[in-house]
C-alpha cells in the first residue's frame, strides 16, 4: 500500500527497451550498464533484473555501499566499482567478489596479498588517467608491475573522456590506445577496454572498443552530441493536490511572500518539495501539469511542499493527479526540460531524487510498489 500522494513510477518495460537498443548498437561489445545513484533515482535493486535479463554482463556502481546492496540481492552477478574504494576496505570488496577499480602498485598489493592468502584470484580493473585527471595510472611501469601481482586477475583496462570536443576524444583514445598497445608489449593482455559512456558510445562506434558502460541511457535520458538513438524515458514522478486556496489580487503565497497574486485566483498546495529531490531553484519557472494544463510553481519551494497556481484549469479540484516530470508529451515537463530550467543536466534531475517519495515498477501493464524484499524483481 503507497503510504504517500507524492510517487515516482518506473517503466521496467521502457528499461527493457532501452537495454534491448544498446545491446544491438554495441554489437559484440560487452554492456556494462552504470546504475550508480541508486540507479539514477530509479531504484538500482529493483531495475538490476531488467538489465541483467536484457544482456548486461556487468553491472556498476560508483561505491562500495552500493556494490554491497547489490551483491546482498543479488550473489553471484558480476559487479564492479567505477569509482574509488579506500585501501582499508579493499579486502571488503574482494571477499564479496565485487570487482573494483584500482590506479596505484599499492591497491594492486593489498587486493595480490589477500589473493595469495586465499588461495582464489581477485579481479580488479586498471584504471588509466588519459587527461580527465580524476582517478587513474599515468605510469606504463607502474601499470605492468600492477598486472604482474601474484593472484590478481587484472581483467579489464578502462579510462573515462572529458567530452571536451571531437579533436580532445580522439587525443585522448589515442592515449588509451597507446598505453594498451604498451602493456601488450609487455606481454600483457586484457579480457575489457572499456572507454565510452553513453554519449561517446552512441556518438562514435571506434569508442566502443570491447565494452560499454551506459548510464543515463539505460534510463531513456538523451544527450548526444551527433548520433541518436531512440530511447524512452523511464521515469514519471506525480503527486495529487492536497488543498485548494481560493486568493484575491495582491496576496501573497508561501514564504517572504515572494509571490503575489496579480489577479484574483485558485492556488493549490501539493505534497512535494525540494527534500523529494526537486531542485529549488524551480521558483518562478517550474510547473505541473494537471488536467493536460501546464500550471505554473510559485512562492518559495518548501522542503515538503510547493503550491502552483490553477488559473489556466477552474475544473481541478482536491485529488486531482498532478505530473511533476512526465515524458513531455501531453504538457508534461520532461527531464531535459527540467534540466534546462534548473540549470544543471539531466543525470543531477534524477540523481538527487531522493529515497522519500515510493517508487512504483510497471511492467506488462501492471504495477507494483517497492517490496521489502527483491525477490519480486528476480528472473
């Protein structure tokens, strides 16, 4: 039972979907779908089944915690940590089999001691800094000493584009490329190069290299630069008005009384605000759509809830639904809309979504609520 009006709806169909288009774009490359951020604000546990269904060899993450919460739902699936985990709790991931990204000669130690204690290998991905300068190995010694640890089954050797222009993705795939054609001069070998994310996957195919890792595509959120494909947007948040105000020409609404009424109007509360993940600086331009009528945010943004403005549709009443992020069909605000009136991208709109409002999973026309247990998403 939804114990609140306020609901973030899933499509684990238009999921299904997306995933089904990537596998085909990446042809015999490897799909790493990343589901950081609690599964950019979709649910990570709930959304795993659907990707691991529809062709993912790995699923990511950016840290250790999320790792875990995947692996306590799911044992025995591939998992790996794009991001950084701290030495201490290196041996953490390994004993869980959770495969993580190291960088330094003393990552590659530690996860080569534990292995030779153990007697079982532990796999790790190399991480290469090709001009991000975020995380990674610039050091070709260093890198094959790395790869020659005793027990460490070094997989896969990955970097990450800045996505500063054509001219900047192409210097830096030639230095991934280069440091790879190093190592094999070394003798070593990779099973994944990994290189591209969603955009660099979609824009250029020589990106793809043996494996992809997408992100917002998964989740139908477009942000191409020159390709396309067509996903759909998996993601609906709505809520319902919970009271209606009828106000006269010159009162003011919500905090400060930053908005005032230029005519007279109906004014209506709705349960949402920006501790749900809705950005605050949508005052004075954000909307709801209610009825198929755009209506409009005002007054300050509360932590809990917001109020809009229903001149434009006299018929709402108490109840009513109201669609905070829809598709962008049918006046809806879709998440690049939201973006762009926020003034960030899309992957902040969805990642900040908090865990507040329940998430709603519809698959084959039916609905279901998040369970206490993901043995209703298993396949």
């Amino acid at each position: 039972m939804l114990l609140r009006d306020t609901v973030i709806k899933v499509d684990l169909d238009d999921i299904a979907y997306n995933m089904d288009l990537i596998r085909k774009m990446a042809g015999s490359a490897a799909v790493m779908p990343v589901i950081k951020a609690n599964g950019y604000g979709h649910g990570a546990v709930p959304i795993a089944a659907t990707l691991m269904k529809h062709g993912a060899s790995y699923l990511a993450v950016a840290t250790l915690t999320e790792a875990l919460e995947l692996r306590e739902a799911w044992p025995d699936y591939p998992l790996f940590i794009l991001g950084h985990t701290p030495d201490r709790l290196l041996p953490l991931a390994a004993e869980n089999r959770i495969v993580s990204t190291i960088f330094s000669i003393e990552q590659g130690r530690i996860l080569s001691d534990l292995a030779c204690k153990t007697g079982r290998s532990v796999k790790a991905h190399l991480k290469v800094d090709t001009g991000f300068h975020r995380l990674g190995a610039t050091d070709l010694r260093q890198m094959a000493a790395v790869c020659r640890l005793p027990g460490l089954d070094v997989e896969g050797i990955f970097s990450h584009l800045a996505l500063a222009g054509s001219e900047e993705n192409e210097k830096q795939y030639r230095q991934f490329c280069a440091v790879i054609q190093g190592l094999e001069k070394e003798g070593i070998t990779f099973r994944y190069h990994h290189l591209a994310d969603s955009i660099s996957a979609v824009d250029d195919p020589k990106y793809r290299m043996d494996m992809i890792r997408p992100g917002a595509l998964v989740f139908g959120l477009r942000g191409f630069h020159k390709g396309f494909l067509p996903v759909r947007q998996a993601l609906t948040f709505e809520t319902r008005i919970s009271q209606i105000h009828r106000i006269r020409k010159g009162e003011g609404v919500g905090y400060d009384y930053l908005w005032t009424a230029p005519a007279d109007t109906r004014i209506g509360t709705l349960p949402f605000g920006y501790a749900d993940g809705y950005p605050r600086s949508m005052r004075g331009k954000g909307y709801v759509t209610i009825r198929g009528v755009k209506c409009p945010v005002v007054g300050v943004i509360c932590m809990d809830q917001c109020m809009v403005d229903l001149a434009g549709v006299p018929e709402a009443r108490e109840g009513d639904r109201a669609v905070i992020y829809g598709n962008g069909r049918n006046n809806t605000m879709s998440i690049a809309e939201a973006a762009e009136l926020a003034g960030t991208n899309k992957n902040e709109i969805v990642s900040r979504l908090a865990a507040r409002p329940p998430r709603v999973y519809i698959a084959g026309g039916s609905a279901h609520s998040i369970p206490s247990s993901v043995s209703a998403f298993r396949t």
